[in-house]
C-alpha cells in the first residue's frame, strides 16, 4: 500500500483526496501557494509544503519544486487531483523518473488521449464512432475551409490541448471561417501553449453523456454508468445528474461498452472519463475526449454506484487489483451536483473574490457537500471560482431535484457572490424537469433565468 501522498492541487479536490487517504491510513502532504497559507487543505494534511507565490504558473503548476517536495517528504506518490498538472504527461513521467507513482494513467495514455486530434484517430480505429471532423490536426484557416466545406456548416474548431471549454469556437459559415481560426488559436495558445487545432461538425442540440471508468494495472476496465452533464454555459458544466434519464438500456449499454472499449484502445490505468455527444433525436453518439483525472462531477456516480472512486484511485496506484467487476456494479437511485461558483452571473459571470462572513452548507438525509470554504476564509482572485460542489441523493429524479431546492434554499454564503439562485431557477424550468435538456438549454435560456434569479437574490 501507498504510504505518503503528495496532494498537488488545492480546493475542494485537494480535500477530497486527503480524506481518502485518511481513510486508508495513508499520509498526506499538501502543497500550498503563499496565498492559500490559510487554506483548509493545509491544514487537513499531514504535513504540509509553501511551493511558491500565488501565480499557479509558480507554485500548482512548477513540477520541479512539486517533485522536490515529495522527495524531501518522503512521499512515494504524487495525486494530481483535476485541472492543474493533472493531464500533463511530462509531469507524468517526471514523477516516474524521480521514483515517485504517479497517481492517474502513464505518461504515454495522457499524451494519446491528451491530444484529442490525436484521440479522435484512436478511436476510429477502434470502431468507436466520433463526431464528423478532420483527420488529425488542421494547419491552418484555408485547411480549414477545405475540411468545414466537405463536412457542412456549422463547424466547430477546437484546441488539440484543450480543457474547461476553453479554444472552442463555433463557426456558421465560411466568412467567419477565419477569425474564428485565429480566435481559437489565441486561446489555444494562451491556455495551452499549443497551436494545435481539429475541426468538428456541430452536433446540433445534443445531450452531453459521459462514462465513467475505472482501470487497473492488469487490464481489468469498469465502468460506471454515465453523467448528463448538459447545462452548460460557455462549454463548461454547472448541473450535473447521474444516470442520465433520457438514454434507453441498450443505448446505456452500448456506451458503456464503447467507453471501456476507448479505454482499452489507449492503454488506461486508474479513474478516468470518456465523454461522448449524444443526439436524442437519432439517437447516435460520437466520442468526444478522454479525461484521463478525477473529474469534478465524480461525486454523484459515487452516490449512485456506493464506489469510492478516489479510494480506487489509491488501491489501484497500490498496485492492487480491482476487485469489482461489471457485475459488481449496481447502480441504484439519481444524483444531482450543482457547482456553486464565486461568481456574479448578472455581471456576465464575472469572477467574485472576497471573505465569506458567515457560512452554512446544507444537510440532511441524501447531502453531499465538498467545499473549501469556512466562515473567515478569503477566496482570492488567482484561482477557479469554483467554492463548493452541492449533491444531492434519492431513490427518483423527483425527489433528487426536490432535495436540491431544499439544499440551495438552505446554502447561505455571505460575502460573496455565487451562482446558487440561477441553479436554483433551473430546478423549476419546465425542461429540465422533463430531464430533456441538451446543451443548448442554458444559453437559450439564460437571459429569463437570470430576470428570475435576480428577484430571488433581492429577497
Ligand atoms: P470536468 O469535466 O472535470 O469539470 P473541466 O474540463 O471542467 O472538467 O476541468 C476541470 C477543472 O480543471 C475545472 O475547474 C477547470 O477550470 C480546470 N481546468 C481544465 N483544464 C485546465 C487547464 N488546462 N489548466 C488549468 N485548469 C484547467
Ligand atoms: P473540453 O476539453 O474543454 O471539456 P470538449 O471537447 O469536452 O472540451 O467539449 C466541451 C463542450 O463543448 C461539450 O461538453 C459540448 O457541450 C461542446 N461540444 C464539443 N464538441 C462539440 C460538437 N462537435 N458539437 C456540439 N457541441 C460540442
Ligand atoms: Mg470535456
């Protein structure tokens, strides 16, 4: 068994692994920037490591100094958590150089499944359908033309490196053609330091569905069912729910086959996530990425299948084998997750910083709640906004979506502004209600739940 983790990462996530850990009478050392010396993840760990400023650029994301850490700690593995240098294949192999395990896939799957160009070649390979789109990457503009002529307008181009919605642009006709390469390719360049960009067919209206795995040493792949992650704004996910009621068994089923299928075809180790568009009214499905890391949204398929994913995590880097098998897995009931965001969704979502005055998280029968946060803790500007990940459980989707108005109505942060009452408003929306929403939901809608959202903030 693993004996001392370094936890490279911060927030919820940072907490989440540390409690696992815990649990499994593993050490941990946490890593913190000069800006989060009050944070609660350092004091849960452990022991406890100042790696640099507050620029991510110098303290989450300098591998060096983090591989350092874990030498002078003693730690034998390093857990990525989400975002940061949790896809980074060098960062991968730097751990497996210095002796250290790195707690996801092996360098060589990230980079196979990090380029999603790349990815997309994979998989047709394997005989999992993709969305129409380039073979490979696409050089440049005229390239692009080229492709997005034979393919149909709209098209979307997309960043090879990309993550959290960022260097995607959608494209309605050729005229727009160019300045929409060159905007992706900005973005591209400034998240991800990469010029790499794919183009593919926009699925019109389609359902977000995801399929969650877990992979061992030994060629032992699971899933665990599927997530609709569907309400999004900007491509990023805000309500998340477990399983997704608008699939049929056999269309479950043919995910989840085709999801362990993309895992094999890339070599997989540990927890991991294929995402797939689904159109709801061809009922087709087409890969989308890999996330080879501990997603945000674990937490509702943990409600739902009784798996700790983060725990497997661990046993899993132990060099232990799974011990589930598929049908092990019994998914019961419908869980909900609603990010709550430091953020002001009537001032076009901008970012909040600020001291939280005065905190109380909901509880109660079916609560799950994973958050930072306490009363007197600053959030700061350097980092993601996201404060705290809400879930709820219950036999139905009824009562699941019942529990979550109680939840928000309960959640009160003071200080700071969040997007708690525009999730709340979507609770009520016809739409979602009837478990049809698609990606498309939360743009068209948003100016209206804004209007109501806004009352409810007055009150
Ligand atoms: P998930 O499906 O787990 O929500 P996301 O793509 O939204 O995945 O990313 C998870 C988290 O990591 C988000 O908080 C996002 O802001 C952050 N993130 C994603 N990609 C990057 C990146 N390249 N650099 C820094 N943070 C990232
Ligand atoms: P990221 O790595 O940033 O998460 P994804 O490739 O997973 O990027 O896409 C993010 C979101 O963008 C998806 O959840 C979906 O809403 C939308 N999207 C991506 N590709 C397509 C497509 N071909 N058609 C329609 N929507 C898409
Ligand atoms: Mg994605």
């Amino acid at each position: 068994m693993l004996k001392r983790v370094l936890v490279a990462n911060r927030g919820e996530i940072a907490l989440r692994v540390i409690r696992a850990c815990r649990e499994l009478n593993i050490e941990t050392v946490a890593i913190y920037s000069e800006a989060d010396e009050d944070a609660l993840h350092v004091n849960f760990a452990t022991e406890a490591v100042c790696i640099g400023p507050a620029k991510a650029a110098l303290s989450y994301l300098n591998q060096d100094a983090i591989i350092t850490a874990a030498l002078l700690t003693g730690c034998d593995a390093v857990h990525p958590g989400y975002g940061f240098l949790s896809e980074n294949a060098d960062f991968a192999d730097k751990c497996a150089e210095n002796g250290l395990i790195f707690i996801g896939p092996d360098g060589e799957t990230i980079r196979k499944a990090g380029s999603k160009a790349e990815a997309r070649r994979t998989m047709v390979k394997a005989g999992i359908p993709v969305t129409p789109g380039s073979d490979g990457a696409v050089a440049n503009a005229a390239k692009a033309a080229e492709i997005a002529k034979e393919l149909g307008y709209p098209v979307l181009i997309k960043a090879s490196a990309g993550g959290g919605g960022r260097g995607i642009r959608r494209c309605d006709s050729e005229e727009e053609l160019e300045s929409a390469f060159a905007e992706a390719r900005a973005e591209s360049r400034a998240c991800f330091d990469s010029d790499e960009l794919y183009l593919e067919k926009l699925v019109l209206d389609p359902k977000h569905i995801e399929v969650q795995i877990l992979a061992d040493n030994f060629g032992n792949v699971i899933h665990l069912g599927e997530r609709d992650c569907s309400i999004q704004r900007r491509n990023q996910k805000l309500i998340e729910e477990a399983p997704a009621s608008a699939l049929s068994a056999e269309i479950r089923k043919k995910m989840g086959d085709a999801a362990v299928k993309a895992a094999k075809a890339v070599g997989y180790k540990s927890a991991g996530t294929i995402e797939f568009l689904y159109d709801p009214v061809s009922m087709d499905f087409y890969f989308m990425e890999i996330n080879t890391r501990i997603q945000v949204e674990h937490g509702i398929t943990e409600l739902i299948s009784g798996v700790d994913l983060v725990k497997q995590q661990l046993l899993i880097a132990s060099g232990l084998k799974l011990k589930l098998t598929q049908e092990d897995i019994h998914l019961k009931g419908h869980a909900i997750e609603c990010r709550i965001n430091a953020e002001d969704p009537q001032f076009d979502f901008r970012p909040d910083c600020g001291k939280v005055n005065f905190l109380h998280f909901p509880g109660g029968n079916g609560i799950r709640v994973d958050s930072m946060l306490y009363t007197g803790a600053e959030i700061k500007p350097y980092y993601d906004s996201l404060a705290a990940k809400v879930m709820t459980y219950a036999p139905t989707r009824l009562e699941a979506v019942r529990k979550m108005r109680r939840a928000l109505e309960e959640l009160t942060i003071e200080g700071i502004k969040t997007n708690a009452e525009l999730a709340y408003e979507i609770l009520y929306h016809p739409v979602f209600l009837r478990g049809t929403c698609t990606t498309a939901f939360l743009p068209e809608n948003l100016d209206e739940l804004l209007e109501f959202s806004a009352k409810l903030g007055e009150e």
